[in-house]
C-alpha cells in the first residue's frame, strides 16, 4: 500500500470485558403476518458481504466467490457463478453489470454471469463497487477512487487522497447522488465530479478527536440513506448527521455511539446503537423522535424501513421487525438459525434476508 502503510481496524466495540447480558425479549407479540416469499441456498459466509438491488433485481454474494442474482419477485435465479477467488467486498450492480473484489484485491465484473475482465487493485477495499453511468467506481482502503469503463474495464481515471493511519474493515459510503459521485473518507462525505474524481465539495459529519489513532478513527459506515439530495450517515461510534448534497453543506450532525450504518424515509432516519439501542432522528433537524431499549445489547444490522416497520437482523439469527412510530415490537422470525449479519434489503415488494450459513429469503410483510 505503499511507504505510509494503512493499518486496517478491526475493532470490536469495547475490550475483552464480557459484554452484558441482552433483554430478554417478550412474548413474540405477532402484531402482523410475514410471509416467505421464497428460499435458495448458497455457500456459507464467513464475513457479511454487501447485497445490491436494482429494481426486482437482488445481486448477493458469498465468501467463497458465489455471486447469484435472483428475481426478487418469484425468487428465480437468473445466473449464479464463481468468480474463482475468495471475496472481500460485496456486491455492486446496475441491474446488467455486476462487480465484486476478491481478497486478492482483484476488480472483478461479470454480466449475465460471466466474467467481463479483471483489474488488479492497488489496495484492498472493504466497500462494494458502485456501477453506475456504463461505469465501475472503487475505493480502495488507502483513500484512493479509481473509475473503469464497465464494458472494457479500461481505466477511466484515479484520483489518490491522503488517507489516515487507521481505517475500517467494514463498508463505507459510496453512492451516485445525481450527476454526483457521493464518498466517505474519514470523518468526511466528499462529493466527486465522476467525469474525473475532481472535489466539488466536503463536508466534515464527524472529527477526529483524542490522542491516538484508535481514539481517532471516525470513518462512515454504510449504508447511508438518501431522500433526493438528502444523504445522512453515520460516523463510526461518533455522531450521525445528514448533508445536503446539491450545495455541500452539513443540515446537521447530532453524537451518536454505533457502528452500523442508517436507514430512513422521508421523515426520520434509524439507527441501531453499539448497546442494542434502536433510535429515531428527525430527518429535518437531527432532533430525537424516540429511543427503543427493547433490543439492549444485543449485536444488530443497520434497519430497513419497509411499510410501518424497521427490519433488523440480530446475530442470534432473529429478523425483528420494529414500529417505525415508536420503537415497540411487532414480530420477528428466526429464517434459519444463523446469524443475520447484512443489512435487510428491499427488492420490488420483497425483504431479502441474507444469513451467515448461505440461506437467502425474501419475506413478504403483510
């Protein structure tokens, strides 16, 4: 990674001190039905891979190298392959194009389940490739963003960033906004001209603070969410905060202690805390709409609003489904067992649920 090597963290939310018992949880209250919609199996993942979607189309991916898209409306595979390498990132899609990145942090992308080329990286990346405009936009955990022609997989451009000593092994933020190439890097959401990697604006969600790197580290998390030119993200166990990405400029940015990324509608955006908290913040202004202690330390995904409920996976297997009103339990189901690692995504009318033993489920909330 050259002369200033990154250190890459991997760091748990406290030290070896035994982490506090969860809630016990109620009696399951049932409050509406969710269907299965469908199932298909894939190999095991030993590391939560990002999923994408573009329109009824869901892309997934395990570790061993599995990449599948399905029809998330009957559950029908269109292709599924193996790109022959272990993965480190997930999935980036634009409904034709597919890109992942192998541990040996080799540019990989596939359409209609075969192999268009490969690209050597220059560093490892731990957030999913963004396909977006016939083109492929990577950053790598050294700062840099790196832009291909999806087709040719020729090197459009690269544009190097001073990068800290110390990042995250987890996914960040990188998004299209417009004719905007939207980025975390740091403490900070950068808005890039995708033409040529040019700065057009940044604006800081979070600043560093303490005396060593580990005190420091303030990277984004994804995922983010976006209403229009709204994009609100989450500084890792700093602040959450929200920008407006037409001028560059911070709408608000309240403390915050989590890892995982956002979720939201036009309202209010979630998140789940580092102790299990779940908690809701006006889309508007950052103010507390409510805080729900229903799920205490237990290890949760970023949620996903869908209809009148927060989806949130629990590494314990369980999919709750949460009030998008007040925070109270409406129902939750165990789809096989395993440990919920992903963020739930929503495909058409469909919840896609990808668990670590390699059951992929869409859910239908009824």
């Amino acid at each position: 990674m050259g002369a200033a090597a990154v250190l890459v963290a991997t760091l748990a939310a406290c030290s070896g001190t035994a982490k506090p018992k969860p809630a016990d949880l109620p009696a399951n209250p049932a409050l509406f039905g969710v269907r299965q919609a469908w199932a298909i199996r894939m190999p095991a993942t030993s590391a939560p891979l990002q999923t994408d979607v573009s329109g009824d189309m869901v892309t997934v991916a395990s570790s061993d190298g599995t990449v599948v898209a399905i029809d998330a409306v009957s559950g029908l595979e269109s292709w599924r392959t193996n790109v022959g390498s272990s993965l480190m990132a997930g999935v980036g899609s634009d409904g034709s194009l597919v890109s992942v990145v192998t541990s040996g942090n080799e540019l990989v992308t596939l359409q209609g389940g075969k192999v268009l080329w490969r690209q050597r990286l220059a560093a490892q990346t731990y957030t999913a490739p963004l396909v977006a405009g016939r083109r492929v936009f990577v950053q790598t955990a050294d700062r840099t963003m790196t832009a291909w022609d999806g087709q040719s997989g020729r090197r459009l451009w690269s544009q190097p960033r001073t990068a800290e000593n110390l990042v995250l092994k987890r996914p960040g933020v990188l998004l299209a906004v417009g004719d905007t190439l939207v980025m975390g890097a740091g403490g900070r959401l950068t808005g890039l001209n995708p033409t040529n990697g040019s700065s057009r604006w940044e604006v800081s969600i979070a600043a560093p603070r303490g005396t060593n790197d580990v005190e420091r580290l303030v990277d984004l998390t994804g995922p983010a969410s976006r209403l229009g030119d709204n994009v609100c993200a989450r500084a890792y166990y700093a602040s959450v905060g929200c920008v407006d990405t037409s001028r560059g400029s911070l709408v608000w940015s309240k403390p915050a202690s989590g890892a995982g990324g956002l979720g939201g509608d036009d309202r209010v955006i979630y998140g789940t805390e580092s102790n299990g908290d779940v908690a809701a913040w006006r889309r508007t202004d950052g103010e507390r709409v409510w805080l729900s202690e229903r799920l205490k330390n237990r290890t949760l995904t970023a949620p996903l609003a869908v209809g009148r409920s927060l989806i949130v996976g629990e590494s314990t297997g369980t999919l709750h489904f949460i009030s998008r009103e007040d925070g109270s339990l409406l129902n939750r189901i165990r789809p096989d067992g395993s440990a919920i690692e992903s963020t739930p995504v929503l495909a058409g009318n469909t919840v896609v649920v990808v668990t670590r033993n390699g059951g992929v489920f869409g859910y239908r909330p009824e």
